[in-house]
C-alpha cells in the first residue's frame, strides 16, 4: 500500500510573527461565533418575556459576562481590520515581507485604537462598568 504525502504541518515552517496574526484571525473568528450564540441567547429570552428577559440581563451584566464582551469586542476589532488586510492580499496588495509586516503591526494598532474607543463608549460613558 502506498502512503499518500500530507499536507505539510505547522511544525514545519519556520515560526516568523505573521503567523499570530493568522492564527488570531481564526481564533477571533471562533470567538465571534461563540458571542453569536450568547446574543442569540440574549434575544430569546427578550422574546419570551420580561422575566426571562430581566434573568438574562443579570447574568449578562455580570462581571463575568463584562470581561467576555470586552473579549468579543476586542476580536470584533481585530477580526474587522485583519480581515481587511485579507481582502488587500485578495487583490494582490501587500504580499511582500516587508508589507505584509507592515500591515500586521497596522491592523494591530489600528484594532487597539478602536477597541479602546468602543470599549470607553460601551463601558465608561454609558455607565455600564458600575
């Protein structure tokens, strides 16, 4: 029987930072999805009632609950510019090293500065923290 070859693995390639920013933007998308299913919670319990919805607002407005949507928001911002970046390489910008490192630290700074103008809006301005 002959072995078929496998796509190489990870552990093949030399590790260079760029490499984070990939598997960020899958992990960001998993969490995205996860958050999904939590507003997706959020609204049911909106439809069933004032008491099921009261219940939902307590535990989502829990600490807990707080540090994941600060989570969700901050993979939001990262998984919105990264993705943007993708769209750029689709076109054909920005395959070279030197680009392509540019735009990673780009989409970082750019995710960071958002997320704390989100985070201050939705946290801090609102009141939402107290």
């Amino acid at each position: 029987m002959h072995s078929r070859p496998l796509s190489p693995h990870a552990s093949v390639y030399r590790f260079q930072y760029t490499m984070i920013g990939s598997f960020a933007h899958r992990a960001t998308g998993v969490a995205m999805a996860v958050g999904l299913l939590v507003l997706v919670g959020w609204l049911v319990a909106a439809a069933n009632g004032a008491e099921a919805y009261a219940v939902a607002v307590a535990l989502l407005g829990s600490v807990f609950f707080k540090i994941l949507l600060a989570g969700w928001l901050l993979a939001f911002c990262y998984h919105l510019f990264n993705g943007v970046r993708h769209l750029a390489w689709d076109l054909g910008f920005g395959y070279e090293k030197p680009e392509a490192r540019r735009s990673f630290r780009a989409a970082l700074i750019a995710t960071l500065v958002l997320f704390v103008v989100l985070a201050w809006l939705l946290f801090a301005a609102r009141g939402v923290a107290s």
